[in-house]
C-alpha cells in the first residue's frame, strides 16, 4: 500500500457519521423547499400586499447577512466539552422546529395587520434558528475529513439525502389546494407546518447527536466574552477580509453566486412557463406538471447527477468535474428550449437529467473544495475557521437567492406578461418567458465557468498542503 493509501484509509469517516450529516441537510433543505410554497398563501389566501411580501422577502436576508457571520465566529472560538458545533446545531434545530410551526397559524378572521406582524417576528425567530443550526452545521461538515476525495464523499452523500426534500416538496402543492384534503390553503398550512416541523427539527439535530468532536476546552481561541464583544465584531470582519484574499475561495464564491442566482431567477417561472407555453394557460389542465417538473428535476439529481459527479471528481479531478457538469447543464437548458411543445408536456422530461447537472452538482463539489481552502487558509493563518468560510460562502448564496427573486420580477416586467390574459393575447410575452426561462441560467454559468476556468487547488496541491500542516503540528 502507497503512502497516499494509507493516509487516505485513516482519513475515511465511517458511513454512519456520513449519514448523520446527510440526514441534517435533508432539514437543511427542506425548511426552505416548503417554506417557498407555503409563502404563496399570504399573497393568494391572506391578502398580504406586495409591500409586505417583500419585507418578509428580503428583510429575513439582511438579518442573515449580520447573523451569519457572527455565529461562524462563535462557533470558530467555542470552547466545550462538546466541542465548537453540536451544542449550537441543537439549539438551532429545536428553535427552528418551534419557531415553524407558530408561525404558520394564520387566520383569515384577523386583520391584516396582526397577521403581518405575527408572521414576521415568528419568522424573524426561525431565521434565528436557521442559523444557529446551519452555520455550524456547514461547519462540521468542512472538518469531518482531511482528505481530498472523502470530503467529495460526505458532500455527495449529504446532497443525496437532502435532495429528497425536493422530490417531496413539489407535490405540497397538489395537497394545499385539493379540497378533499383541506377546505381551504391556511388550514393546510397551519396543520402542514406541524407535520414538517416536527420531523424537520428531529433530522437537524441527529448531527448533534451522532456526529463525534473532541473537547475544546484547552485550545486556544479567542474570546467570546461580552466584553470583548467590539473586538469580536473587528475579528469577524479582518477574517472576511483575509478568506476573500484567496483567490480560489473568491472563485468558488462567485461562480456560485451566478450559477445560483441565474437558476433561481427563472425557477419561480417555471409554473407560467408551463401552463401558458404548454398548456395555453389553462392552469387546471396542467394536472401534475408542474409538480413533476421539480420532483422529477431533484430525483435526477438524486440518482444520476450527484453519483456521475462524485465518480468524475475521483477520476478527473473536482475542477474538471465541475466544468463538465456545468457543459452537460448548458446542453440541457438549450434541449428544453425546443422540448416545450404545446400538448406534448412529456417531451421536457427528457431535457431533465441534463439541465440537472448544473444546480444538482453544484454544492457537492463547491463544499468540497471550500473545504480545501480551509486548509490552504490554515497554512497562512494558523487558524481553522470553517464556521466563517461556511458563512461567507452561504452569505452569498442568500444574496444571490434575494437577487433572484427581485430578477424574476423584472424579467416578468420586461417580456411584458400579464397573468390575467389568456395565451393567445400574448404571445409574445410567452416566447420571451420561455427563452428567459432557458437562456438566462445558460449566461450565468458560462460567466461560472470562466470564473473557474484558472481554478489550481489539485488533489497533489491539496495533500501537499495537509502534509505541510501535518510537520507544522508535529
């Protein structure tokens, strides 16, 4: 057995612990999959305004934007019994689950204004719980290994299990609507959101109790003291600064940020393209269709987009994984343009597994190699802060999420579409949404993939690297 072999074998993390992780990221996944559906509800049941829906749309991500960092810290300098993770991965599951369900008991009998307000604080403290859970979480997942294909390994199986949270997600619309279920939607979300949250925050603290650490009480961090405080915030911002002066981590970040928020932008079109492009906008003849297209999208991502990716990173490399993943996506966005006939719904599910490999194998390897460049920050540092790299490179994919939903309003305005006219009265617009529908992912990961394009952290840079930390240890 090689030198390489061997210190691959006692880096592998046994399946069990994998599975641990992977069991948090289908809660990871799931909140937000049903909490954009369930969203729906206050517009089109309770009457929430277009000013109220953005607040609640936005305001939650600037409250991330200060929260997400700070926790990194936090959890970078715990010093525990527990370690730096598990503890706050407990709390935030628990508060999430809590915090879900109250914030969906909504009824129409009271007044718009209580209903607002009601939903926005409960909101304001499931976010809170988002991330005390997530934060770490990422974390723990960045140090579960040292080595360069194992960290593909905990990734691809996480994104396996998480990914079920998509296939599961579309068909809640189907159930909110059907009367033989529920009389109306706002009862269906307030008895839904007891039913997700209950097992949701089960699945986000299995981590915590599964997942082994070793104490930190006599490591040397820095201080978490209330008075210290406003050095604190100084620290959190001097390591935003130096984790950005990478460059390889400013390529991960940014090549995710377009390919994200390119797909996200036209992802909430997906219901208009479909009933007015292939169903002339009859919107009950649609069926199941629209739900197919996400649950048929993530099950392709489930059983062929992440395994051929995991394969193609251990025999290529994680940087050509990535470019052939995104090309493989670029032929299945141009494949739906001309698979969207009229009357023939069917023909887009062929498109499926190939537009798949572009946000389907996304994460697997962008958190793997985020967790390369932990260590490349390590040898310049002498820290490990996989709690700031983690919410550095969250942070971004929230803003690009917060972005996309104002661009698919704008690329709404632009093509001039008017859900209250019928197909034929615009005709137009409908081409325009279709072509946005297909082409504007396509520009956003060709921009990814130029970013990546000089892309060095190999797996011989990487265990150069950990074999410079190993002596500087010793």
């Amino acid at each position: 057995m090689s030198k390489s072999t061997q210190l691959s074998a006692t880096r592998t993390v046994p399946m069990g612990q994998k599975v641990a992780f992977g069991i948090g990221m289908f809660a990871n996944q799931m909140f937000p999959a049903i909490l954009g559906i369930f969203m729906v509800v206050l517009v089109q049941d309770l009457g929430f305004p277009g000013w109220m829906w953005a607040l609640i749309y936005f305001f939650p991500r600037i409250f991330d934007s200060i929260t997400d960092p700070i926790m990194g810290f936090i959890s970078d300098n715990t010093k525990s019994k527990w370690g730096r993770r598990r503890q706050y991965v407990m709390i935030g599951g628990l508060l999430m689950g809590v915090a879900y369900i109250f914030m969906w008991q909504l009824y129409k009998e009271d007044t718009l204004q209580y209903n607002f307000w009601y939903f926005f604080i409960w909101s304001i403290v499931f976010y809170l719980g988002l991330t005390f859970f997530s934060v770490p979480y990422v974390a723990m997942g960045y140090e579960m290994s040292d080595d360069f294909h194992e960290r593909t390994n905990i990734m691809a199986i996480a994104q396996w299990i998480g990914q079920w949270a998509w296939v599961i997600a579309p068909w809640f619309w189907i159930i909110m609507y059907d009367p033989e279920w529920f009389p109306s939607a706002d009862v269906a979300v307030r008895e839904l959101a007891i039913w997700v949250a209950i097992p949701c925050a089960i699945c986000a603290m299995v981590p915590a109790l599964f997942i082994k650490s070793k104490s930190t009480l006599d490591e040397d961090y820095e201080p978490l003291n209330a008075a210290n405080i406003g050095g604190s915030l100084k620290k959190i911002w001097e390591s935003f600064k130096e984790a950005f002066k990478i460059a390889e981590f400013r390529k991960i970040c940014f090549s995710t940020f377009f390919i994200y928020n390119a797909f996200f932008a036209v992802s909430s079109l997906t219901f208009f393209v479909i009933v007015y492009k292939l169903f002339n906008g009859d919107a009950e003849a649609t069926g199941i269709w629209v739900s197919l297209f996400g649950c048929l999208g993530a099950l392709g991502t489930t059983f062929i987009v992440i395994p051929v990716v995991t394969w193609m990173s251990k025999k290529m490399g994680k940087k050509k994984a990535f470019m052939w993943a995104q090309a493989i996506s670029i032929v299945g966005y141009i494949m739906m343009y001309f698979l969207f006939v009229p009357g023939k719904p069917w023909l887009y599910i062929i498109s499926l597994p190939f537009f798949s490999f572009g946000i389907g194998s996304l994460f697997t390897i962008m958190m793997s190699m985020t967790a390369d460049v932990i260590d490349i920050d390590e040898l310049n540092s002498g820290k490990r802060r996989e709690g700031i790299f983690g919410a550095i490179y969250w942070w971004m994919v929230k803003v690009g999420f917060a972005i996309a939903g104002g661009l698919s309003g704008a690329i709404i305005a632009i093509v001039g579409f008017n859900p209250d006219l019928t197909a034929v009265e615009q005709p137009g617009a409908i081409e325009g949404l279709h072509l946005f529908f297909c082409f504007f992912p396509v520009a956003g990961t060709i921009v990814a993939m130029l970013i990546m394009r000089n892309y060095n952290v190999t797996e011989d840079r990487a265990n150069e690297i950990r074999a410079q930390l190993e002596a500087r240890k010793k």
